[in-house]
C-alpha cells in the first residue's frame, strides 16, 4: 500500500516538476495538440468534400463513396470531386459543396491543376507546393507526421514493455538466467539490422507493419540493458528483502515494489526513442526500404528534396517539420529528464551536460552491454 | 589451260558482278564520291589539341577493366569510341552509308549474300603491328565466341563466318541475304591478337584479359586512369589514319577525359560547378530548372539545342497479348484511349516531348490518312484477316488537346469497353463470366510520376490497378517467361527498319521464353510484311511496304505510344567550337568526341610558335 502511495504522490511531483520547465511543458502541450490534430485529418485535409447538396438531397462524400452517377455523371465507380463536369453539376443552381481548409488527401492527384510542370511551387492552389507527382505538400506533410508520430509511439510502446519486461527478468533473477540472457542478447545484437530490413523490402513487399515487426525485433535490447541494471540493484534494497521475507510472490514483487523505483531510465528515454523510431522510418523512406506505393512519408520527400533542388519548397517543409518534431521531442526529453533527477538542484542550468553525458553513456552501454 | 579459262570466267563473273568502293548504301549511291576530302559536317581544318572532360555517359558509374568486349567487370568509358575502330563507319548526313575505315574498298556480293574488305595498307594497331585480314577474323571469332559478352554474339549471330581471301582481304558470308547485314559486319571492332599476351609469353584467354593495356588501331591510347573515378586518354600523335578522308577534321582533342558520378544529381551538380566540359541531358526536369548559377550567367556554359533527324524508334507500354483480356483489339484501344499523355508531357516535363504517332515517325515510311494503291495492293491479299479499318483512315491517336478532352477519351473508352463485354458491377469492371478487370502493374516505392494520372483514369473505368513491387532480378525474369499485364517496351532506334521488328513481332517468337516478342503479337500478316520489308530493293518499295505495315501494326493497338525528343539538348563549356554544319543522323557525345574542338588549343599553338 504505502509504495502505491509514494508512486502517486511522485507522480504528481514529477508532473509539478515537469511543468516547471516551461520550454518542455509547452513542447509537450504543442506536440500533442499536433498529433490530435492530424489525427483529424480527414476532416482538414481531404479530397472529399465534407457535405454536398445536390438535388435537394445531402451527401457526405468524406464518409460515404459515391459513384459518379449519383452526381449526373456517367463513371459507375468512382467520383473525382476535382473534375470540372462534377465541380459543376454539385455546385450549379442550388446545389453546394464544402471542401475541407486544405482539399487535398496525400494521395490527391490534382489532374485538372492549372499549375506548370511538377512540382509546381506554393501557390494558391497548393499552399506548400506540391511534390515531384503532383501531390499536395502540405497534405503529404500532415499525414507523414501523422504516419511517423503513430509508428513511433506503437514501437515505443512495444519496444518498451518488451525491453522492461526482459530487463526485470534477468536483473532480479540475476544468475544464470541473467547470465544466458546477456549472451543471447550479445548474439542477438550481433544481426545486422540493416541488412536484414533490406532483405526482408527484397523477399516481402514493404509495409508499416512489415517495418514494425523487423525494428520492434532489435528496438527492445538498449532498453532491456538499463532496467537490467537497476533490478540488479535494486533487488538487494531492504524493502525487498522485507517483502521477500514477508512470503510475497515474485511477480508481485517486481511489478509492486522494483518496477517503480526502476522505471527513472525508461520514462526519460521515452521521447529520445520516439524520434529516434520517427527518423528510423524516414531514414529508411529516405533509402527506398520503407513504406511503398503512394503512402506518405517524410523520407520519401526527403529524397524527393534531395534530388530536386531547385523544387526548394520540398526540402524546406519537410526539413521544417521533421526538425520541429525532432526539437519538440528533445525539449520534452529534456524536462522529464529533469524533472526526474533529484539530485540537481537546479535543473535548467544542468540540462545541457546531462543530455550529453547519457548520451555518450548510452551509446557505450549498448554497445557493450555488461 | 582449263585451269586459266576457269579464272577467265571467274574474273569475268567477278568484274560483271561486283565492285570494290569506298563506301556502301543501303539504297541508291553512297553521297560522297570515291575521291571525296571529308564530310561535309567537320571543320577540315580545325586545330589539333587542347582537351574534352566528359562525364560517364553510360550506365557505368565505376569501371574494373578496359576490355569492353567480355562479360565479366565493368568496361571504362569511351574504349570503343576512341581505342577500337571499326571496318567501316557511318557519315552522320545520310540515312544508312558507311565508308571504309579500316578498310580501303568494300564489295558487296549482287545477291548481298557476303561483303568483302580490302584493308588499308597503311592501317596499323597502337603497337606498330599492321593489320591483317587475320586479325579481322581473329577479332570476328573471338566476339562470337563464348569468350565474349553474349551482346556481342547476338548482334553478329546473322553472319556465318569470315574467310581470309588474302592477306589483306576479308569476306563475311551471312546467313541470310540481305542489304543491311553489310552495316552489321562493316561495325566489327578490330583488335590485336597480341592484347592479352604478357611479357612472358604467355597468353591471357580472352574472357580474363582485363586491365591489359588494349591494342587496339584507334586514335587514342589510354594515358591514365584511376579505377572507379576517371580515365584519361591521349591522342596517338603517330595515328596512322590521321589524313584519310573519313578522318580529317575529326578526333580533334588532344586529351579526352572522363569522370565518373555515381549519382545523377551529383553529376549535375558537378557540370554548374564546371568540373567537365559537355553534357547531352535527356531530362527535362534537370534540362528546364537545374542548369542555373554563376558561369550560366557569365556565359562559361552555354545551352543549347541541336536538332536532329534521329528517328524516333516505337517506345511505350504494351500489354500482355497472351492474357485472354487483352486480347479482343476494343479493350486494348479502350486502354490506349484512358492515356492522357498530354497531362503527363506538360506536368512532367514541362511541354518537351512528342509523341511517338507511328511506328516510322518522321520518316518517310510512316503511313498518312488513307492508304494509296501500291499499299493497297500489298495489303489486299489480306484482306480477310485485317480489321476493315486498317483500308481506311490511319490511326488518330486520342489527344486531350484543348485541355479536358480527357472525359470525352474515358466516356469512348468506356463505350469500348463495354462493346467488349465488360460492364461495371458489383464494385469492379467484370465481364459476362464475372471476372473483375484487374491489370497488374509494377510498383514504385514512390509516387510514380508517370503514370498516377493513367491509374486514375483506369480507376474511374472501374478497372482494379494492382501495383507490385518486385526486384529487377524477379520482374526481368516473369518478363522473360511473359508473365505479366502491362510493361513498357522499346524498340530499337533505327534509321531504316529491319530486323528489330522482325525480331520484336514475328508469330514464332511470341511462344518463345526470352524473345523480343513480348507483347505477343502473332499474324501472318505482320510477318510477311515484315519480311517484305527486309528484303525491299529500293528505297521506295521501302516506303510502300512500310507505310502498309505501320497501318497493319497501328490498327493493331498494340502499344500505348510514349514519347521523343527531336533536339538534342546540350550544355557545353563556351571554350569549345563546333563546325557550322550539323549532322542530321548524331548521337550528340559522340558528335562532340568526333568534330568540336578546344578553342584553347589555337593560342597555345601560337604561343608555342612565338616561343
């Protein structure tokens, strides 16, 4: 009972403390207003309209298909709300359509542009530009983040129950079974990533969930390390010996007395793994191995950029929003990890030395794992 | 006594029948006389020296020997342009002519069942040895050998052997009779059999000779070269063929360099910076917004259009004729109708393409509104297996000029498709045994900046596009077994047609794995035509039979038509000077190996003499 208390009030204080940082508080509030909003995409970016009146009838493309016919027209399968004979006929006499802000999906061909070549540069019809095919920039920006922020947190998620729950093993078990698990993790990490991600784009076509499965196999190992060593540590502490002695079960123990006290090194990686898994995936995109086909992603418009660069637009934006993302996560990083050192006074003067010191420690660690 | 009256009438026979000349066309009479000077599109007296930086041109962005010819590494850039020659060469202002190079006369058998070639006596290799008509035999028989790049057997498969007739006469005897098989043996490369024999003695087999220094009679040796980056060749100052007609006023550099870029954008990058001297694009996105900066501005580089003649050879997409869908002529045309090239040539590269309209385009086989007699009377033994509409007007190939004519295309499209048999139900296009019309197409990781705006279309038919991503070793392999729906197709550019379609659109080669054939066309028709077009004795029967068989194979709607180019587009360092004539038939890097020159290489002249 009383460390369930003792969590919840340090819950609370590291929530006071976070909040203190302001940089990192406001990182944390405009990131996660970003995400809910492209979770709305849909409605903000669409090449459905949201509500067409047509005939004295409604309709609601953006959650219903319609076929063309429904609109006077004559395709039975499919209805391009940019085709100018559809544009007319919901929107002649009484009839009206309301687009979404930005009327493009990610995958938007605007066929009937009145732009020059692709890619054509921010102009009222496309407020970012457009990429190499034609695509709307700002729509492909939107649902990219979208795309790398969700991927990000679920192989956060996974990678950090996985590597929480190995680490817990091994640290209090200690012995043999942690003795077997380090060797198994050494040869474990001995695969070459890479490699096996090219492999496998070769041998499957390449998916999301493809890419999930093959980084959540290695994203676990660095974690599993540090939530090793403090079980290692703390398994010895009086309290555990106290309910050990008290005839508790070791599940218990682990998930009700050690878990807590071990999770300080989890909760400050949490935002350095999300945008290390968000520039896994564009780094990825960037090379060719990642998502396929007309999805959208930052490093497919990386490459595009790269290869483009007269087309500023597509390298700028995209640079712009990959960077805000990263500095938004780091700033977050930066006041949890703060938040939860008690030994530093003052933390905003210490930040900077302590981002950098775990992070060359961090690097060592995995590398050589003890 | 028999014997002489034997050689009587063999020399008889011989003088009635052949004559040696300085040059051979296909058709007609080579345009340069026997006792020309040079071409008319060289400068003859342009200055010797200076030097030409090029970038890879090919392919290859690193190379590991200097033996183009074996299967094995990488071949350097420019071997075969600078270090080989060949019998004979093309002039760059007639259809199809080749003058002796190598060689001093060529004669041609009436029944054009064999060539012969009487080398130059002067001719030698790099290494002072003459060349012999043994080494032209030699060089023949190592490259259809197993010792070579199996290219090179390919290309030479139509001819028999070579004979040694003396030492410096040479006959090849082909399989076939035919005019344009002279063209093939007149471009043999002659090397030394001594290239690959080290100091020792000993002998290299061919298939392992790679960094051995090539002997080859050509104008440049290799002076230096560093694998994977650059390679540098010197002009032979001792060149035996430096005042022989075909070669005066060209090969006027003194060093060519090549550098070589593993990526395209860093090439780019590297001509704004002024790293080498000329680059022919074929890119539009790269020709229209990248050739910008300071010495664009200054002048330094300038850009240029060249126009030329090349006629542009049948380039696009085909479908599988072998999948019972695409087989009913209606689908195919609805298909071709669903295409909007004019969206994809103006939102993609910017308005600078034309559209292949005809399997001659440009030329004068290609066939005009309706047939004319001669035509007509090579079609009319046919009349029974031809659709009507090949006797009326020549195919209009759909245009959505004015803009938005794209709907009108898909409402016929749609029309053709459902006079075929295909209605739209239950949420796919299906036909009257409920099959949905699904085509399978190959992925990109990317947007596909081409051809988005088609699947769309095909979409708005209720046709199912499946993208598919595979490795080029896979999709190289099901297109060899013609296991696919849709791929893209091209045939090879040539200034008068011949074996390329035969090879591409004869009925035996449609049911052969690994063919050229791979859209599966299979009509007796196309094949006689074909044939008849192989063996035409004179430049207009040419035309005639080319004009019926364009109609045959338009009406055929085989191929989704792309794109050509008529200019060659080229960015070129102001220090170099071009002769004021242009060719009309050119490949532009090979024009400017041939007859431009360094400015810069007048006033070291000078300077030199006032020294």
């Amino acid at each position: 009972m009383t460390s369930i208390n003792t969590e919840k009030t340090s819950g609370a204080k590291l929530w006071r403390k976070f909040k203190h940082n302001r940089l990192g508080y406001w990182s944390f509030i405009i990131f996660i207003s970003l995400y809910i909003f492209s979770l709305a995409g849909e409605i903000v970016s669409n090449d459905k309209p949201l509500i067409v009146h047509y005939d004295n009838n409604w309709y609601f493309p953006f959650l219903h298909h319609y076929p063309e016919t429904t609109f006077g027209g004559v395709f039975p399968a499919y209805t391009d709300y940019y085709d100018p004979f559809v544009k007319e006929q919901i929107t002649k006499g009484k009839n009206f359509a309301i687009y979404p802000i930005n009327p493009y999906y990610y995958d938007t061909l605007n066929y009937f542009s009145a732009d020059g070549h692709f890619p054509a540069p921010p102009s009222r019809d496309h407020v970012l530009g457009t990429d190499t095919a034609g695509y709307d920039l700002a729509a492909r920006l939107l649902y990219g983040f979208r795309i790398s922020v969700t991927f990000a947190f679920a192989l956060t998620l996974f990678g950090t129950i996985l590597g929480v729950f190995i680490g817990a093993i091994q640290g209090y078990y200690a012995g043999k079974v942690d003795f077997f698990g380090q060797r198994l993790i050494e040869i474990w990490n001995a695969i070459p990533e890479l490699y096996l991600l090219i492999i496998f784009a070769s041998i499957f076509s390449p998916s999301l969930s493809l890419l999930f499965v093959l980084l959540s196999l290695f994203s676990w190992v660095m974690l599993s390390d540090y939530v090793r060593v403090e079980f290692l540590r703390n398994r010895q502490l009086e309290y555990v010996k106290a309910a050990r002695a008290m005839g508790l079960p070791n599940r218990l123990i682990i998930w009700r007395h050690i878990l807590p006290n071990s999770l300080t090194p989890v909760i400050t990686f949490l935002p350095f793994r999300l945008s290390a898994a968000i520039m896994a995936l564009a780094s990825l995109d960037f090379l060719g191995l990642g998502v396929s086909n007309t999805g959208p992603s930052l490093g497919n418009l990386m490459s595009q950029g790269k290869a483009n660069l007269d087309a500023w637009w597509i390298s700028l934006f995209t640079f712009g929003v990959l960077m805000g993302t990263l500095l938004l996560l780091t700033f977050i990083g930066e006041a949890l990890r703060n938040a939860l050192d008690n030994r530093t006074p003052d933390p905003i003067k210490r930040t900077n030395e302590n981002l950098l010191t775990s992070k060359s420690e961090s690097r060592e660690l995995s590398g050589a794992p003890v | 006594m028999k014997l002489i009256s034997t050689c009587a009438v063999f020399f008889l026979l011989l003088a009635q029948n052949t004559y040696a000349e300085h040059g051979f066309a296909q058709f007609g009479k080579p345009k340069y006389r026997a006792d020309f000077q040079h071409f008319d599109y060289v400068n003859p007296d342009a200055p010797k020296g200076g030097e030409l930086n090029l970038s890879n041109t090919g392919i290859n962005s690193s190379f590991d020997k200097f033996n183009p010819f074996n299967l094995k590494g990488r071949p350097a850039p420019g071997l075969l342009e600078l270090v080989f020659e060949t019998l004979a060469i093309y002039s760059l202002d007639e259809p199809n002519t080749h003058y002796g190079l190598l060689a001093e006369d060529i004669s041609v058998a009436p029944d054009f069942s064999w060539v012969e070639y009487r080398l130059h006596k002067h001719a030698q290799f790099s290494n002072h040895d003459p060349v012999l008509a043994a080494d032209v035999k030699y060089s023949f028989d190592t490259l259809t050998s197993t010792k070579a790049s199996p290219t090179f057997v390919a290309y030479f498969s139509e001819i028999e052997r070579v004979d040694i007739i003396d030492e410096r006469t040479v006959r090849f005897i082909f399989k076939r009779k035919s005019r344009d098989l002279v063209f093939i043996a007149g471009s043999l490369p002659v090397f030394s059999p001594n290239w690959g024999l080290t100091a020792s003695g000993e002998r290299i087999s061919f298939e392992n000779i790679s960094t051995e220094s090539p002997i080859g009679s050509g104008p440049y040796q290799i002076e230096k070269a560093i694998q994977k980056r650059t390679i540098s060749y010197k002009r032979n100052e001792n060149y035996w063929g430096k005042d022989l007609a075909v070669r005066r006023g060209t090969l006027n550099f003194g060093h060519i360099n090549y550098k070589l870029y593993k990526d395209r954008d860093t090439q780019v990058s590297a001509l704004r910076s002024g790293d080498y001297d000329v680059f022919s694009e074929n890119q539009m996105r790269y020709w229209c917004c990248q050739y910008i900066g300071n010495r664009f501005d200054s002048g330094e580089l300038k850009k240029e259009l060249f126009p030329h003649k090349n006629p542009p050879a049948m380039t696009g997409y085909a479908y599988n004729l072998r999948k019972e869908k695409f087989k009913d002529v209606r689908v195919r045309k609805a298909l071709i109708y669903a295409f909007d090239f004019q969206w994809v040539n103006q939102k993609i590269f910017d308005n600078y393409f034309g559209r292949v309209y005809s399997y001659f385009s440009l030329t004068a086989l290609e066939a005009k509104g309706l047939p004319s007699e001669a035509e007509l009377k090579l079609l009319e033994p046919y009349r029974n297996q031809l659709d009507p509409a090949v006797f009326g007007d020549f195919v209009k190939l759909p245009t959505t000029t004015p803009a938005g004519n794209v709907r009108a295309n898909l409402i016929e499209a749609k029309k053709l498709l459902a006079e075929a048999g295909w209605i739209y139900r239950d949420g796919a296009l299906r036909n009257a045994s409920n099959e949905p019309f699904t085509i399978e197409v190959s992925g990109s990781r990317g947007p596909n900046m081409l051809l988005d705006a088609y699947y769309l279309n095909l979409k708005k038919l209720g046709i199912i596009v499946q993208e598919k991503t595979s490795d080029p070793a896979t999709s190289r392999n099901r297109l060899k077994n013609f296991d696919y729906d849709f791929t893209n197709f091209a045939l090879r550019e040539a200034r008068i047609p011949s074996s390329e379609l035969w090879r591409s659109f004869n009925s035996e080669a449609a049911s052969k794995p690994g063919s050229d054939n791979i859209i599966g066309v299979k009509s007796p028709v196309i094949d006689a035509l074909i044939k008849k077009l192989m063996d035409a004795e004179s430049q207009s029967e040419a035309e005639t039979i080319g004009k019926a068989l364009d109609r045959v194979l338009m009406h055929g709607w085989y191929i989704q038509p792309w794109r050509y180019l008529s200019d060659h587009y080229v960015v070129y360092n102001s220090r170099l000077h071009r002769p004021k004539t242009l060719p009309l038939y050119y490949n532009a890097n090979e024009w400017m190996i041939a007859t431009w020159w360094d400015s810069k290489a007048i006033s070291t002249i000078n300077s030199l003499a006032k020294q």
